[in-house]
C-alpha cells in the first residue's frame, strides 16, 4: 500500500479531521489510526461491523517468585527503569516500567524471576464492504508503543492491495510511536498551527521526518489565527525545498460538524474547501 | 547464488510483501540446485528492531542475494557489512522477480 | 504551620492541544515564587511563553555499548540476548544505537568483558528564570525514542517550599504516568469536541488508577453543546473552571504571550481557576 501518514508534532492541530475528510474525498478504502495511545478516527468512520480482534502482546514483563527469591537485591541494583520495588528485602517488580529487557532475569542467582508474556492491548481491524480500518488500544501503563504502531499497520496492509491508498492517521510528538508509523510511509502531510509552539513543533516534526528519506508536504490549518505565523511556515517550507499544500481557516462549522459526527465533505464551508484544494496537492505528490 | 525475498505466504507464485523487517516469511532460492524454500520470519512478532533481526538471519543462512521493495537504514547496515547484494523488486510475483533477477534485469536498492 | 506549599500539580489531556501549556504557564505565572515544569519534551513549549533566562543546563545521557573487537570472540551472546535487537553480529558486532535501550544487559553477558557502556546525549535541561517563575524545561534531541530518562530529571530535586506546575506531555502512556506519578492534585484540561471527550475519558481512567486527586477544566467553553461536559456530568466529575473560547486568547497565545501578564479580561478566568486549584491541594 501507498501510505500517506499525517503528523503534526503539535497536538490538536487538526490530524484525524484532514484524515477524515481525505478518507470521505477520495472514497478510500484503506486506513490506520495509528495513535494507540489516544486513537480517535473511529469516531469519524463510525465503524458498524463487529472488528476482527487479535490480543498483543509487547515484550513482556519481570515476575520474581516471592518462594524462591532470598532478598539479595542484585535485581534492584541493576534494573535501570526503576521498576523493582525493594520493601525491606522484599522485591517485586511494579505495574508500569518494566520495559521489558532481561536484565534482573540474568542477574538473579537463584533464577527467581521469569520473563512472561503479557497481553499489552488489543488490536482491531475492522472489515466492511467499503473499507479496511485497523486501529489498536494500547492497555495502560504498556510500553513498545512503536511495536504496537508497526502491527496495526501490518495487518492494514496485509488486508490490501499493493497499489491502494492507505490513511495512517498519526500521533503527536518525536518519539517512539511516531518513529514507528514513519518507516514505511511514502508522504507524509505534517499538520501545522501558525502559533509559536505549533512552528517549534512543526521545525522539530520536519527534523524527525527527514531522517526517513520520505517526501513532505506541510499544510496550515486555523491559518487565520496567525497571517504572519503561517506566512513564516510557508517561508520555511521555501527555505528547507517542503511543498506547501495549503491553508484552511478556522471555522467553527467543521468543529460543530465533527461532534456532530456529520462527515464534513458534504458541508459547502470554507475549511472544506480548503481541505478539497489540499487533497488534490497531496494526493498528485503521493503517486508521482 | 542464495537469494531471499520477503512474502506473503508460502508460494513461489504469492506477492512479495512491501515490508522486508515485518514479513511473514522469507523465500529463498538457491540458484545451484534450482531449490525454492520458506522460512518463518521470527522478526515479525519483535518489539523493535525487526530489520536488524531479519538481516542478521539471513546472513546466518548463508543469503547472498536480497529482493525486496525497500528496507530501513539499519537492516541496510546489515546486510552491507555483509557485503549481501541488494536489489529492488518490480511488480509481480516472488518468483517473476527470482528470474527477472536471473536474467539480470533488475537495479540496485 | 504552613503545610501549603510544596505541593505538585499536574496538567494532562489526553488528546494534544485542548490547552494543558496554556493552563500550567499561567497558573504558574499567576502563583507566586511557583516552578514550571514542562515534562513534553518531545514538543516543549513553555519556554516559548516564559521566555526565562537559562541558569543551569544540564546534559542528559544514556548508556550505550561499546565494543571492544580485540576482546570480542565472537561468541554472539550480547545479539542473542538484546531483546530489542539492537545488536548484530556480521564479521565482528554491530550496535545500533537508535533502537538501543540502554538496558546494559549486553555487558553484562559477554563472557569476555569486551563490551564497555558508555554515556550519549539523550537530550538536556534547562533551568531558569522568568520574573519570580523558576521555569524547568527538558528537550528530548531529534532522532532520540524516549524522553523518559529527561523526565525522570526534570522531576528531582523539586522545590518543596512552593507550588510546582507540571506540563504534561499528551497521550496516557509511560510518559504521562512518569510526570503525574508524584504530583498532588492532577488538572485534566478538555475541549469541547468529541475527540476530546473520548480522550478525557482515558485520562480519567488513568489518575483513578493512580488514586489521585482531580478536576476538569473545559477549555474553548462556548456554552453550547459540549461532549466533555456532557462527560463529566454523567460521570460526576467535579468542574473546577471553564475557559471561555475566545480569539483574544487564541491570538495571544499564538504569539506566545502569557495571558495572565496582559491586560486581557481573561485573567479572570485563570484567577479563579487557581483560587479554587489551591484550596482543593491544601484541604
């Protein structure tokens, strides 16, 4: 599949509402949410069948055998994620932040601890007559969030063709998750707000993205928060050779639209049209 | 020559799969006896890392030859210390690309 | 005699940009002698708004092997064991620094001693000043995977004898756990969106899970139909302040101007937020 993955650095920019519309605009049929700590695109595609689901598990997680443990401590001293609690010279591992290494399971002399398979979310790929939508909910406290990205949008593309479309709806920041739905992403559409944070965010998205060799397309969205703020963005996207896409002003119709689960294609407003202008731009660089 | 392709099922005639590091399975082919195999891809079900393991499997089988559409920069790390010959898929089947291979007509990565 | 102060107030979300930067800054701004803490540091943007004069840096480091191929026999063991497979092994070993998590587990395994962990940026923190703000920022560096060990940092040796704000990164996951793990009383900052509705249910869930304290903030209020409070209502979670939507704000913060330093009407809002934030701590 051709993935076209949307990013933002910043929060709230406007991700899942561009994916949304892009999804409705060119009738496609295959799509990820790809924020597994916060996914939200179901709440646009209002999926009604009944998803395919498959457990994940990440890496797995430390047990000590309180029977067998004798309280020397080396599991404490050596674990380097904090996730040993020592209670006089009693130790166990903690709920969250055990990342999963090894290390305390090879270090005990008695063989204590044990490396066990944990179910770390729940993955969802939803099969209609139209559509592919895979998406996932990472259980709370569950690290390799980057693996759990990777698997959703495997089984995307495990269920379509070679030469579809695909929507990857991403997640904000630079890290891990983002990293993950990076490798493998032919564009990706960064999702900018004109305001100081969202032009620091947006330089350090770009910085991340770069690495992969993908192409770039930066649009701008509540532009009209900020003339001169978006005219800095377009005047990055100039100096660093980014296309820019297009700007879509605030309108309180598409917010209004959204809760109101209304799909925002067939409202004649000017975010949307805004949006339609964007789609084509994007979709020309994503197949040439 | 060892050449290894990642795909979807195992079937010579099965498309080849556009992630190298999270295939299901490899197939390989050795041009010596004409002998096509599969193999399990371990590195599927890995948290991170997956090219890495793949690459590293592949070179302990003994692979000197890898068809695939693309793969990340580390996995590419790999497979050049190696010294793997590297090349890039074109449309059709696994096997289409073995022979099109063969025949020498397909480019770089 | 005063048992106040010291206390630790996160701000998270959930979803991204409902607001959690614009609350903490301008509480922080508006408490005197405060600390700002913005544990985002994958995208930080207090600073940005505080503008501080940088004090201290501090250089965050991570362990990362390396290999001394003279000792190194080849045994593999360090590959068979990194559970990230952040290793390889073609004519001598390959470490791959990106997937790294610098567990130290491959030193100690190798048999032959030849693997040495050695410090590498992760990424930095700053702290400064901005007017009687202490304002702590931490930036995780492009091209790094976890800002956990800069979080970590950011959250010691914190000033017991004022209130601290802390900027949560969005989302739920370790990163949010990691900066609300200690903190007294969590503000959960939602807008009024379906989206966000859907997240502020996921934060809700997790400061139950870590019994903490609570309230919700709806930010960009507009009065009319709105999912999270409509959340909040049916799940009795106490409000404790609204922020109207208004382009005086959206405008002022996208200039990176802190409200409450402005002659903006919209102090108010954070005035009354705050009066009633520091009576729920101090019960």
């Amino acid at each position: 599949m051709k993935q076209l993955l949307i990013l933002s650095g910043k929060g709230g920019t406007g991700k899942t509402t561009v994916a949304g519309s892009f999804i409705s605009l060119g009738k496609l049929k295959a799509f990820a949410d790809c924020d597994v700590d916060a996914p939200n695109l179901h709440l646009i595609i209002k999926p009604i069948s009944k998803p395919l689901q498959t457990d994940y598990y990440g890496l797995g997680r430390a047990v000590i055998d309180p029977e067998m443990c004798v309280g020397c401590g080396n599991c404490y001293d050596k674990c380097k994620f904090d996730a040993i609690s020592k209670d006089k010279d009693v130790y166990k591992i903690n709920d969250f932040g055990c990342e999963g290494c090894g290390v305390c399971e090879i270090v005990c002399p008695v063989g204590a601890i044990k490396m066990i398979d944990e179910k770390a979310g729940d993955m969802y790929l939803y099969k209609e007559n139209d559509f592919n939508f895979s998406t996932a909910e990472l259980k709370m406290g569950s690290g390799t969030t980057g693996k759990l990205v990777a698997k959703v949008k495997q089984q995307l593309d495990n269920s379509v063709d070679n030469n579809e479309i695909a929507i990857i709806d991403g997640s904000p920041g630079i890290g891990c998750p983002v990293i993950a739905s990076l490798s493998g992403a032919n564009t990706v559409l960064i999702v900018a707000e004109p305001s100081v944070s969202g032009i620091s965010d947006m330089d350090r998205i770009i910085r991340a993205s770069a690495k992969f060799g993908v192409k770039i397309c930066v649009c701008v969205n509540k532009y009209d928060n900020s003339i001169e703020n978006t005219d800095k963005i377009m005047q990055y996207c100039e100096n660093n050779k980014l296309t820019f896409v297009g700007k879509i002003p605030y309108d309180i119709t598409a917010m209004n639209a959204i809760n109101e689960q209304k799909d925002l294609m067939q409202i004649n407003c000017p975010s949307a049209n805004a949006i339609k202008d964007i789609y084509k731009k994007v979709i020309s660089v994503l197949v040439n | 020559m060892k050449i290894a392709i990642p795909v979807n099922e195992k079937n010579e005639n099965t498309a080849v799969c556009p992630s190298f590091g999270r295939t299901y399975f490899f197939m390989i082919h050795d041009t010596e006896n004409g002998q096509t195999s599969f193999y399990d891809n371990a590195a599927n079900t890995t948290a991170g890392g997956a090219g890495i393991k793949a690459s590293q499997s592949l070179v302990n089988q003994g692979v000197d030859t890898v068809i695939t559409p693309r793969m990340g920069n580390n996995a590419l790390d790999v497979l050049n210390a190696a010294n793997i010959k590297l090349l890039k898929t074109i449309e059709g089947t696994a096997m289409q690309n073995i022979k099109a291979l063969i025949a020498g007509e397909l480019v770089s990565l | 005699m005063n048992n106040n102060k010291g206390k630790k107030i996160a701000v998270l979300s959930g979803k991204g940009g409902t607001g959690k930067t614009l609350v903490s800054v301008n509480l922080a701004a508006l408490c005197p002698n405060s600390t700002y803490i913005d544990c985002d540091v994958e995208e930080p943007n207090g600073h940005l708004f505080f503008r501080p004069e940088i004090l201290k840096e501090k250089i965050i480091t991570q362990t990362r092997p390396q290999i001394d191929d003279n000792k190194c026999n080849g045994c593999k063991k360090c590959v068979e064991f990194c559970r990230f497979n952040a290793l390889a092994y073609i004519k001598k070993v390959m470490v791959f620094d990106d997937i790294c998590h610098s567990c130290d587990g491959c030193a100690l395994v190798c048999p032959q001693k030849a693997i040495t962990m050695i410090n590498e940026e992760v990424g930095k923190v700053h702290f400064g000043k901005s007017l009687d703000t202490y304002v702590k920022s931490g930036f995780l560096k492009v091209g790094k995977i976890s800002g956990s060990p800069i979080i970590s940092n950011l959250l010691k040796n914190i000033d017991e004898s004022n209130y601290t704000f802390i900027d949560c990164p969005p989302g739920s996951a370790c990163a949010v756990m990691e900066s609300i793990k200690d903190a007294d009383y969590c503000i959960l900052v939602s807008e009024p969106t379906i989206f966000g509705a859907c997240n502020l249910e996921m934060v809700h869930k997790l400061v139950n899970v870590f019994h903490k304290k609570f309230g919700v903030i709806l930010n960009k209020y507009t009065g009319t139909n709105n999912p999270s409070l409509n959340y909040c209502l049916k799940n009795n979670i106490e409000i404790i302040g609204k922020i109207p939507y208004s382009n005086e704000i959206a405008k002022l913060s996208s200039v990176g101007k802190i409200i409450v330093r402005t002659n903006s009407s919209a102090k108010k809002s954070f005035e009354d937020i705050l009066e009633k934030v520091l009576k729920k701590v101090t019960k």
